[in-house]
C-alpha cells in the first residue's frame, strides 16, 4: 500500500484518487496519505459530490474548495480533504450515466 500511495504522491497534480479494496486498514492508510482533495474508496473517480467541498491539492484547482456550504474564514485554517466510501460491493457507474 505505501508504494502505491508514494506513486500516486509523486505526480505534480491532485484532484482524486480512487483505491478499491476490502480492507479497512487500508482505507484509512489512504484517507490520511493520499495527496488528493477527493479520496474515492470502492468508486471511481466520477467527479464531484455538489454537497461537498471540490478541488485538488499542489497543481490541481486554484488552492480553494468550491461548493459544500461551509464558512469561509475556517479555510484559511484547513486542508479540506473529501472522502468518499462505498462498501456496497457493486461497481458505481459515473454521475452522467443512466
């Protein structure tokens, strides 16, 4: 998992990473070391959630959170990073997809 995770850092973008596995330590391991503003468990990267903040880390985005209705004085003070988990055990097809 390091070496995966050490892959994935080592790229000047990072919008979203998506790992699939059934191990909960694993997840965890990613949620916290993934360089990414979005972390997808069990899910592709489709995209953004509206309810949630939106945007990327190092040269991905323009270094703020779109959308997710939260206070603008708390960004000066945080790394927002979104996590989103399915352990359905079915593959989620994209957002656009009927």
């Amino acid at each position: 998992m390091t070496d995966a995770i050490n892959i994935a850092n080592d790229v000047k973008y990072g919008l979203s990473s998506a790992i699939y596995t059934q191990d909960v330590n694993n997840t965890a391991i990613a949620e916290r070391d993934l360089d990414t503003g979005l972390v997808y468990i069990n899910a592709s990267t489709i995209g953004a959630e509206i309810q949630l903040p939106f945007g990327g880390t190092k040269k991905s985005g323009l270094g703020h959170r779109e959308a997710g209705g939260r206070g603008g004085a708390l960004d000066m003070f945080t790394k927002w990073k979104v996590v989103y988990r399915d352990y359905s055990g079915r593959l989620q097809k994209a957002q656009i997809d009927k």
